[in-house]
C-alpha cells in the first residue's frame, strides 16, 4: 500500500513536458514553418509573372481591338507616353489605362509601326513560356527608327531578346 501511495505521489509531480520533448517540438515548427515561408515566395513570382502573362494579353488584345475598329494599328502622338497609349489611344479598350509591372524593377516595353507590333515583359521564373505567341520570326528583334519603343519609363529604343527563358512577348510581326 505504501508503495502504490508512492507511485501516486511521482505520478501527481510530473506534470510537465522535458526540456528534450520541448525543444524538438520547437525545432519541428521551426522546419515547417521554414518550409511554408519558401514555397510561399515561389508562389509570389509565379504569381507576379502571371499577372506579366495576363497584362501583355489585355495589351495585345486592346491593339486588335483598336486596329478593328479605326482601320489603323496605332495613331501615334508626336511624343507618345505610356500614358498617351493608354488614355488617348486605347483608353476605351482598357479602362483600367494601361497596366504597370507588378514589382518597381521591370517594365512592359512596346515597339509600334505602321502595321506591327510588339509587346515585351521579362519575367522573374525561368519558365519555357519564351516566344509564345509572336506571329513571324523573332530573334532579338531590334525596331528601328521607322517607330517607336515605350516603356513606363519614357521613349525608349531597345532591342529585345524574346526567345531567352525569361523574356515573354506577344505581338504581330507578320505584315
């Protein structure tokens, strides 16, 4: 008797968890929790580049649907603005004016003539999305003085690299 009342005696005393089972406890949260922080920044630039993929599309749609209904690709300002192309040009086909890269570092470039066009986004996944999309050849295209190049930042004559991984472009070279 005496010693079962000993036993009910260790038994009520430990009531807690060991210095041991705490710490791997932590350290399992920790791993976890490392892990969802990881793959929730993959998701932001898959995420992020998506968003790229969905702009250029509503751009080059806007541009048909423009081309559609004047007769003409573009009526150009004498010193167009990604904001003239936006408001002015293709206002009524995107009322949202046009779209802006989702992170500070990137810009949508756009290089318009008289009859074709192209749109430009560098994506941040290397994903094989690459030239989809480009009707006719395209290979570095360079657009040269016949037209203009845009971006956000202001006029801009570039050449484009639209058949590395990271680089998406849409548009109509065809004409």
């Amino acid at each position: 008797m005496e010693e079962l009342n000993k036993l009910k005696i260790m038994i009520k005393n430990k009531k807690g968890f060991t210095l041991i089972e705490l710490l791997v406890v932590i350290a399992i949260i920790g791993l976890l929790s490392t892990l969802a922080v990881v793959s929730l920044n993959g998701a932001r630039v898959k995420a992020r580049d998506a968003r790229r993929v969905s702009d250029i599309s509503a751009i080059r749609t806007a541009l048909e649907m423009y081309n559609g209904d004047k007769g003409t690709l573009w009526t150009q300002a004498a010193t167009p603005t990604w904001a003239t192309i936006g408001t002015t040009n293709l206002g009524a086909y995107l009322p949202a004016g046009l779209p802006t890269d989702p992170s500070i570092s990137n810009n949508y470039d756009i290089c318009i003539g008289t009859d074709n066009y192209l749109l430009h986004a560098t994506l941040e996944n290397d994903a094989a999305i690459g030239a989809s999309g480009v009707v006719g050849a395209l290979s570095g295209w360079t657009f040269t003085a016949a037209g203009t190049c845009l971006n956000a930042g202001g006029n801009l004559l570039v050449a484009f690299t639209c058949d590395a991984a990271k680089e998406f472009c849409l548009g109509d070279l065809s004409k």
